[in-house]
C-alpha cells in the first residue's frame, strides 16, 4: 500500500550568482523548493533555508554589531555587514560599502537578504537611516526586518527645543520604530536600556572634570553582548512585532554610577548633582527610561567595570 505522494515542486532554484550566491528574485518571489501543499521538501526545513540565505547588519561595526556578527556567525549564518567604511571580508561575513543616509549602495547590499538586523544609528537622523532601508528592503522582498530601539522611546516627550538638544535621540527611535512598523515588512523591535560601553564613555568624560556633574536621573545599564545575543534569537526567529523590553539587572542613579566608576580606577571627585530642564528630562527623572520589570540582563555595572577599567 503506498501512502499519499507529496510532489516536490521547484519554484525557482536559488540564483546562486548574486552576492553571496543568492539573488533577489530567489526571495522577492518566494522562489524556494515547496510541495504541493506549500511545505518544505523533505530536508529542507524554513529554518535550514533561512540559515543558508545572507542576513544583512546594518551597523555590524558598532559597538553592538562588533558582538552580534560573530554571534551569528556562530549560529551558523552568513552574514553581510553594511558600512561606510570598506574592510576586508572575514570567514562568514562580507563587508559591503553603503550609506542610508543617501541610500547609496543599500540595493546591492540587499540582494538576496531573507533577515536584515538593524543596529545602524547615531544621535540624529535615525528615521532617515530606517526610511533608506525598508524602501528598498520592501522592494525586494525581505522577510524579517529586526530592530534596535531604545526603551523610553514612547514615553520621553520632545516637545520643546531644550528637550530635542539633550533627548532627541529618543524621538529619532521612536519615528524609525514607526517607519518599519508601517512599512509593510515583517518586523521584530527590540527597545534595550542603555548599553555599559555607553554608559562607560559618558561616565569616563564626566569624571575628568574636577568637579563631577550628575544630572539627577536614573539608568539601568545593560551589557551590551546580552543586546547582542538576544538579537540573534530574535533574527533567527518568526517576526514577533514588539517584543518585551531589555534592561541591565540594576538601576543606578547616576551618582552611583560615576561613584562606582570612581572607585573602579581609585579616583576621588566631588560629585554635583544637576537638575535638567524640560519635559524630557522630567519624564527621564520619573523613570521612562527605565524597564526594571524586564530586568533580564544578568551582568552588573560593577562585574562591567572589573573587568573593562584598569584599577
Ligand atoms: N548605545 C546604547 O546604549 C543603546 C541602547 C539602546 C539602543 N541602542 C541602539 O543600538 C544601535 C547600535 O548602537 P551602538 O552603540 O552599537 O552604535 P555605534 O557604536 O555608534 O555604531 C553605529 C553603527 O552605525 C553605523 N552607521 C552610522 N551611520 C550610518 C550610515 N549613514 N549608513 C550606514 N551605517 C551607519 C556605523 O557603521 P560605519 O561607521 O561602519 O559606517 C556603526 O556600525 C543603535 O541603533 C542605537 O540607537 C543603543
């Protein structure tokens, strides 16, 4: 007696001359090996096909992306990185030259992609970053656009001149949230608290100061290598929309910080405590930067400090 046949239809072999091996039209037009009833032939699972198809990080070179390429890598991808700066390709990724502030080279770069990881930003104009990068990601049909937002983006106003020079890069998230929520692509954003390597550079400026100001609100830092790994799970999962929130273990005041900073080199500093201006800075101070429900990040600012600063 034989079972019911399943026949293995092949929609259009992957093109495996475009970067990479893989080209566009392999994705835009979901051209992959399906049986009759729209499944995987045996052996080909959507996971072993997705792993096979490039993943794109934009801003692979970051502090961020630095930890969350090898990360992929690891887990058996290939990965592109998109960079305004050119550098050799490394076993597994390939460097490619674009700039989403003009859209220059981000086509290309595209080409093939099933997932695209989005760590590419700076204190401004991240909206105009995320808009260059689903127009043509839409064009061509990716799958899975994951980004990197910032908690608080939703909940710190900036309404006001003042609120726009000190926290407008909490505006910037927020409009580029919305740009890839609306922009018909299947999406993952994950908004994390402030990175330790960030927190580190602004505390280490401060701190040289003879007297230490510490503007009175609250962080919770989280390391950055933790962002990095639950971004992997997230690029080599199913589009969740908006997923929980990311923070360090602990919040600190910001006078905790610099004190621990202080004590982490044996440095000694009067510290000034600022009251900021603007409804920003009000909403920062009552905690919208914050998440302590979703304190998943396991590693202190202390255990941080111990091993990064030179005692
Ligand atoms: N730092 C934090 O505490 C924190 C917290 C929550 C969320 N985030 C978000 O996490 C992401 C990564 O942050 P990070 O600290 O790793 O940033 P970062 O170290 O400043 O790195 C920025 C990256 O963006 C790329 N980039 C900037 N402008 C670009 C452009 N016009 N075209 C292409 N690439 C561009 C840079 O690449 P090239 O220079 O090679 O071109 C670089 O790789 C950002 O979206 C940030 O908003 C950060």
């Amino acid at each position: 007696m034989c079972g019911p046949t399943r026949s293995v239809r092949l929609v259009d072999q992957p093109n495996r001359d475009g970067i990479d091996g893989w080209h566009s039209r392999d994705v835009a037009h979901g051209s992959r090996a399906v049986t009759d009833d729209g499944r995987n032939p045996p052996g080909v699972t959507k996971e072993s096909e997705a792993m096979t198809m490039p993943i794109l990080v934009t801003g692979g070179t970051g502090t961020l992306g630095r930890r969350l390429v090898p990360r992929l890598t690891a887990a058996g991808a290939t990965v592109r990185v998109l960079t305004r700066h050119g550098r050799p390709d490394e076993e597994g990724v390939r460097y490619l030259t674009g700039d989403l502030t003009t859209g220059d080279g981000v086509e290309p770069a595209l080409d093939g992609v099933r997932t695209i990881v989005h760590c590419a930003g700076s204190n401004k104009g991240d909206d105009v970053l995320a808009r260059n990068l689903v127009q043509p990601a839409s064009a061509q049909g990716a799958l899975h656009l994951v980004y990197i937002s910032v908690v608080g983006a939703d909940r710190i106003p900036i309404v006001s001149a003042v609120d726009r020079a000190m926290f407008g890069y909490f505006g910037f998230k927020l409009a580029s949230e919305r740009i890839i929520a609306g922009s018909g692509l299947p999406w993952t954003t994950l908004r994390a608290t402030q990175f330790h390597d960030l927190i580190l550079t602004t505390v280490r400026q401060l701190a040289k100061l003879p007297v230490v100001p510490a503007p009175v609100a609250r962080f919770q830092p989280v390391e950055t290598d933790e962002v990095a790994a639950r971004l992997v799970e997230l690029a080599m999962g199913e589009p969740a929309g908006l997923v929980p929130d990311m923070g360090g273990p602990r919040v600190y005041t910001v006078a905790e910080l610099i004190r621990a900073y202080l004590r982490a080199v044996g440095g000694r500093r009067p510290i000034l405590p600022i009251r900021m201006p603007g409804r920003a800075a009000r909403a920062v101070r009552e905690g919208a930067n914050l998440a302590p429900e979703h304190a998943v990040g396991k590693r202190t600012w202390e255990e941080f400090l111990a091993e990064r600063v030179p005692a």
